[in-house]
C-alpha cells in the first residue's frame, strides 16, 4: 500500500531536475531530500510503501555498488531500483519500499 503526503519540494520535479527518477507503477519518482516524491493533482506527494512488505522472488545477486541497479538514498538506508519498485535490504532479504 501507498501513502501520499504533501511534500515540501521548492521545485518542480522533471529532467534535468537533479534528483534521481525511477518508475514506480504507473508514475515516476524522483529521490529528493531522503524520501521520494510523486506527483499527484498538479502538486508533489510524497510516496512511501506502509508497512513491511517483502519483495517476491529470489534475488540472484545482492544489492549494492556495481550490482547495476539504480541506488536511491532513503532515510538511513539506500533503496535499489528493481523491476519497478525499489528493494532495500533487511534481515536475509529485501523489502519492497
């Protein structure tokens, strides 16, 4: 499930924006300031996955520099761009963010 909060971003979100953009479902979103944004109604949310949510399917490799998957900074922890959601770490698998 996805949260929606408004998000104070200063800036229109887009390219050449700064910020690193990755798809998520049917949108984008753009990596700003430790958490991710959305666009949503003409305005910025942000966009979270409540709740702890493994990620379905094995993982053939592990996350981290050089795996070839876009890293995203997320709070105190970096998020891996994965077949359209982002993966982070935890325990002996990943969560879906």
């Amino acid at each position: 499930m996805t949260t929606a909060n408004t998000a104070d971003t200063h800036h229109e979100h887009g390219d050449g924006c700064g910020h690193v953009a990755f798809p998520h479902g049917d949108h984008t979103d753009y990596a700003h300031d430790g958490h991710i944004d959305r666009e949503s109604g003409g305005g910025w949310e942000v966009c979270e996955v409540n709740g702890h949510t493994e990620a379905e399917g094995a993982h053939e490799h592990s996350h981290g520099a050089g795996c070839g998957h876009v890293a995203v900074p997320h709070g105190d922890h970096v998020d891996y761009v994965h077949d359209g959601s982002r993966h982070a770490a935890h325990e002996d698998h990943y969560d879906v963010h």
